[in-house]
C-alpha cells in the first residue's frame, strides 16, 4: 500500500522517473537522524552548556534555534520548488555543516544563541525537501514506506538525540557532540551529492514570488487551518514532557542513568509511524489515523501522571505516548501533503513551520511553575483538542484534488 499525492509525475517506464532507491532514502533517513538529532540534543544540554557558559541556557540552546528551524521551513521549501530539490539539499546541508562545528567553539550565551539559530535555519532545509522528493522519486507502491520510514527517522532523532547529547556531555564535554555532529554531517553532504538524483522531466515551477505566495494561499484554506491548530500540540507536547522529565525524576532521587533509561525505553513506540499505511483501511483513513495517535498520545500522558511516582508506570505510559505521536506524526505530513498538491515542498515548509514552533514552545511550557503530573494533565488535554481539530478538518465534502491515492 501506498500514499500518493495528486500531482505527482506520472509513472514511466524508465528508471530516471523514479530515481530514488532503497540506497537513496536509507541515505536520507540517516540524514534526518542526524539533523533532527540537532533539536533535541538541546533538552539534555540545558544544564552541562548552563554550567559551563554561566547562565540559564533554554533561550540561547534551545528557543532560538527551534523558532529559526521553523522559520526556516517557509524559505526553503518555496527554494526547492523553484531551483529543485537537490540543489537546495545540497546547499542547505553545507551550511549546516559551517554552523554546527561554529557552536562547538561559543564561549557565551549570546554567541552560542546566535550560532543556534544559524544552524536551526541550515537545518530547516533538510525536512520539507527530503518530504516532497520521497513523495516525487519513490515508486508508488513503495512511497508510504518511504515516507514512514523518514517520519521514524524524525521520531526517533527525539530520543536518540537526547541519549547521544547525555552521554557525550558526561564523558567528553558538551561541545564534542556539535563538532562530531559535523563531522557526520560532512558524510551525508557528500552521500548527497554522490547518491541524489533529480526525477526525469522535472522542471522548476514559476517564480519565486509565486512558490512563497503559494505557501501563504494555503492559510486561507479552512482545512489547512484546523490542521495546523492541531499540529502545534505535537511535538509541544513531546518536548515540554521529556524536558520536565528530567526534574521530575531528579525530585525522586533518580540521577542521570534513570533519566536516560526512560528516554531510551520509548525507542519501541517509534516504529509504529511504519503502520500508519496499512491502518489508514481500519481507522477510516489517514485523518483516522492521525486522529487516533493524538488520542494515543493523550491517554498515554494521562497515564504517565496517574503513576508519575512509579518508574515502571512512567516508562509504559511513556511507550504509549510516543506511540501516539508516531501514529499521528506521518498522518499529518499526508494530511499536509494532499492539501498543498502540487506544491509539496511548499507544503511541507507550511507542515515543518507549525511542528516545530510547537517544539519551541516545549521547554518554555515545560518551565511553567506546575506539578509535573498537572502538566502531563494539560499537555493531554491539549492532544485531545487536537484530535478534535483534525475531526472538523475533514467533516464535509473534500476538494477532488485533495483526496489521497490509496494503492
């Protein structure tokens, strides 16, 4: 089974039409590891680069660079509509590169804060260009895998990027995670360009008035709003929780082992953005499914606050929650996708903007003078508002050229 969107190039006979292989989208899937790794390794870093800078590092480490990435997303995304997508993959990814190793030598806050949001906007060209060059270079009946396997990718940064940014810090210092980041980073440029091909008969679309006036169009689409109120809460939630984690499990007595055996623990519920094809059948459709992970999400927070004194609750509680967002996660970028056909980079820019503006606001949310489990308790309740959103989002008759493909 497969997801594709309406204005995709026709199928070909040739294998230029299809040019990315399994070699392709395992390249970018490891890519995204690494660049999405570059957001959360921020959550377990607030103290070590607070410590070693003098001061309260959440603004400079964390907010600057996650309002820049998503920021980011509305320029690059109409960039890559209009001078390709591996050109602006190329380009993008260089300056990541130049950017991560500069934060590896800030000797301040200020330095460090203007450095982030540097890289956090190198970084938002990866995203909605890898999106829109899946949904045109995979075959389509391996397309939802693809994109499944990307949106795992983006998932599991979460985790992995906290456990390597932890464990990096406590054995050679903070700044070795972002000078070895760009080391790898060198890697995948050079993968890039050796691996990444354009489709065949693939030509720039307008100018680039047209792509950026394209994106703001959407916003004007009632579907495309409710969507993007439900988006916010995502990675929100995701953030502010495993940010407050840390403290909470701290207040019980627990030291830096406990905390990274609980974000490691969650790894499971990952790779359940892998089945969100084959139950689009069962949940009624993508906007089921998506609405059934924010639903997910939720009662897994509800969980985790009722039994936040226990280790063993917090973890299960915590799986169920991870596999909400990873149901809703891949939903949400088809959702985004089929609204903005043809204009997929445009649209996942518009996707990547929300997300990630709701991941900014995780560690500000997560600061906020609550309990933790009062927290979890309105984080859940925000998911269930979401789930709401994405119901009145597709009640009603829906545009033919919005409707997703299913093979």
């Amino acid at each position: 089974m497969s997801v594709q969107a309406v204005g995709a190039p026709p199928a070909r006979d040739g294998g230029t039409a299809f040019p990315a292989g399994p070699g392709t989208v395992a390249l970018l899937v490891a890519t995204a590891l690494v660049v999405l790794a570059q957001l959360y390794a921020a959550i377990p870093l607030l103290e070590p680069v607070g410590a070693s800078l003098g001061g309260e590092a959440t603004i400079a480490l964390s907010t600057v660079y996650s309002l820049c990435y998503a920021s980011g997303f509305l320029l690059w995304g109409p960039l890559a509509d209009r001078f390709g997508r591996r050109r602006v993959l190329t380009l993008g990814l260089t300056g990541l590169v130049v950017t991560t190793a500069a934060c590896a030598a800030a000797g301040s806050l200020p330095v460090l804060a203007v450095l982030r949001g540097a890289q956090g906007l190198a970084a938002a060209s990866f995203a909605p260009v890898a999106l829109a060059y899946l949904s045109e270079t995979v075959r389509p009946r391996l397309r939802a895998m693809a994109i499944g396997a990307m949106s795992t990718a983006f998932l599991t940064a979460g985790i992995i990027g906290q456990v390597v940014a932890q464990t990096v810090a406590e054995q050679l210092g903070w700044s070795w995670l972002f000078a070895g980041s760009a080391v790898v980073l060198a890697g995948c440029v050079l993968l890039t360009l050796a691996v990444v091909r354009e489709p065949r008969g693939r030509t720039p679309s307008g100018d680039l008035g047209q792509q950026f006036t394209a994106v703001a169009r959407l916003l004007g689409r009632r579907t495309v709003v409710l969507l993007c109120a439900a988006h916010v809460t995502l990675l929100l939630a995701f953030v502010a929780m495993y940010t407050a984690l840390g403290g909470h499990l701290a207040g019980l007595g627990h030291g830096s082992d406990t905390v990274l055996l609980l974000r490691l623990v969650a790894l499971p519920g990952m790779v359940m953005s892998l089945a969100t094809g084959p139950l689009t059948r069962l949940l009624g459709g993508v906007a089921g499914v998506a609405r059934a992970g924010y639903l997910l999400a939720a009662g897994g927070l509800l969980a985790q606050a009722a039994v936040s004194g226990s280790l063993v609750g917090t973890a299960v509680a915590g799986i169920v929650f991870v596999t909400g967002t990873a149901l809703a996660v891949p939903s949400m970028i088809t959702l985004f996708g089929e609204a903005a056909a043809p204009r997929r980079a445009g649209g996942m820019a518009l996707n990547g903007l929300v997300l990630f503006t709701g991941a900014s606001l995780g560690p500000i949310v997560a600061r906020v003078d609550l309990p933790f489990a009062a927290l979890l308790g309105v984080l859940a309740g925000l998911l269930t508002l979401a789930a709401a959103s994405v119901t009145l989002a597709f009640r009603g008759p829906r545009p033919a050229q919005q409707q997703v493909l299913v093979r």
